[in-house]
C-alpha cells in the first residue's frame, strides 16, 4: 500500500478485505487480514465482519467459528450485520439448527430479530422443504410486532402456491399490494407457477398480462412455466407459441424448457418435432435428462 501512496490505517485495510470478500477473493481478503495484524494494526468487528461474509457466501461456516472465537478472545462483539450474516450462511448450508442457536446468542446481546432475520430463516426452512415450518416462523414474526416486507409475502405466497392454495396466495398477493409492498418477478412466477399447477392456464397468463403492464418483464422461469402448464393441459400450439416467443425475446431457453416442450410434443405423438428439438438442445449444449429420453422413447413406442 506505501507504493501506491495509501497510508495504511485499518479503515483502509477494512475497506480492501470487504471489497476482496464480496468479489469472492478470499485468499487475498486474509492475505490483507495478515499485512494489517502484521504491522501492528488492530482489526475491528468491521474488519472481520468482511471476512466472515466473504466466507458465509462460499459456505465456508467452519472458518467463519474460527473467526468468531477469534473476535470473542479479542473482546470485540458481534454486531447485528455479522450477526445477520452468519445466520444467512447457516441457512444456506441446510444448518438451521446451528442458525436458530445462534439467534438466541443474538438476542442476549440485545440485537432483536429484524424482518431480514425472519425471512433468512423461512427460506431455509423452505429449501428443506419444512413449509409449514417456514409459515409458523414469520406468523410468529407478526405476532411479535415485526412488519413483513416484499419478501416474507414473496415466500408465503411461494409456499401456499406449492401447497396448492391459490386462493390464499392470491389474497396475500393483493394485500401485499395494499401494504404498499411491489411485487416483483420471482412473486409473479411463484403466483403463475400456482395457477399453472391448477391446469388454470386463463389466470396465469392474466397475471403474465399484468406483469408485463407494470413494467416487469417475464424471464425464462415465466416462460417455462407456462410452457410446462400448456403442455400438461395439451394445448402444444400455445406451448409452441411461448417457446418461440422467447428467442424473439433474447431469453435462452435452458434444459428444462426444452424438455417441458419435448415431453408435450411427444405426448400428442408430434415426433418430428419432438426430434427437432431434440437435436437444437443437443447443438445448444444441452445434456438431456432421463425425463427427455422417456418422452422420446414413449413416444416412439405408441406409434
């Protein structure tokens, strides 16, 4: 740092070790770390707060204790933003156990649990599948005078969806309008995602017609799903139509659109078809899954 005329006090180091971590470049986030401790500066909750986010998004949890410990022997305290993104990292690694612990920690420190605390731990409930879990968990947040933001509605209407409760959805997505809270294209798919699986073709494209008028524009997910919807209702055409529809959109259509539209084209013993966009994936890139080589041999034998 003296050959670049930077005069090294530990906000300066601070600064480079957070911006290395974020870029995903731990090794050079410690190495600054070690230059810091090396000519005798001393690093503060900030200093280690950007190494242990740089270590939580690489899920490198054992180390993040080890800088823990650390900051405990030192005497420096953890504060509400490591506290925050450690509890992140745990969730994100399946630990939530370990995350609710350290929750707990938390809050004898005086740190209460924010919105971002509650909906950090519905969605990891959620990748584990404890869906009721992850709706008891921010029912309690209410409860407890914690105001939902855009997320937590995101993931209730995300859950009741996959439970099969449109209606509920639908209501909470409203009163999340009411709320003042926008959705946003992740709440659309997960709404749209919900009608699909109801064979509702009528009202997931209504709310895709909405989306679009509020300025948010749908993505691969959008298309995929209502592809995949079309098809499971055997209406290929309009599948057909959306899968084409993307190109014309620049959006690159991924594995598992091609094999929602594969699947569909078999089923109505279209096959030509099928093979043709069998082949396009196969020059995309694309490794076809068992599912695409079930349709096309299913297919085959009911000929």
């Amino acid at each position: 740092m003296h050959e670049k005329g930077i005069e090294p006090d530990v906000q300066v180091y601070t600064s480079m070790i957070s911006w290395h971590s974020k870029l995903g470049n731990i090794k050079r986030a410690f190495s600054l770390f070690d230059e810091l401790i090396t000519i005798g500066l001393l690093p503060n909750a900030h200093t280690y707060g950007g190494l242990i986010n740089g270590l939580c998004k690489s899920g490198q949890m054992e180390a993040v204790e080890i800088l823990v410990n650390e900051m405990q022997s030192k005497g420096i305290d953890l504060n509400k933003v490591i506290f925050n993104t450690i509890i992140d990292g745990y969730c994100k690694i399946g630990k939530i156990n370990d995350a609710l612990k350290l929750h707990v920690v938390m809050e004898k420190k005086g740190n209460r649990a924010d919105v971002f605390f509650y909906n950090t731990i519905a969605s990891g409930l959620c990748k584990l599948n404890h869906f009721n879990a992850a709706k008891r968990f921010l029912f309690t947040m209410v409860e407890k005078g914690v105001s939902p933001n855009f997320v937590s509605y995101t993931t209730l209407i995300t859950i009741y969806c996959k439970e099969g409760n449109v209606l509920e959805a639908k209501r909470l997505f409203r009163e999340m309008e009411c709320q003042g809270h926008m959705p946003s294209t992740v709440t659309y798919n997960s709404l749209i995602d919900g009608y699909c699986r109801k064979a509702n073709m009528k009202e997931a494209h209504k709310l895709r017609v909405e989306m679009e008028e509020k300025g948010l524009l749908p993505d691969v997910y959008t298309y995929t799903t209502l592809i995949h919807g079309h098809c499971v209702v055997r209406k290929v055409d309009e599948a057909l139509e959306l899968f084409n529809e993307m190109t014309k959109r620049g959006l690159a259509r991924n594995i598992v659109t091609y094999t929602a539209m594969i699947s569909g084209l078999s089923k109505e013993g279209r096959l030509d078809e099928a093979f043709r966009l069998y082949d396009e994936m196969i020059k995309e890139g694309l490794t076809p899954d068992d599912t695409v080589y079930s349709s096309l041999v299913a297919s085959l034998h009911s000929t």
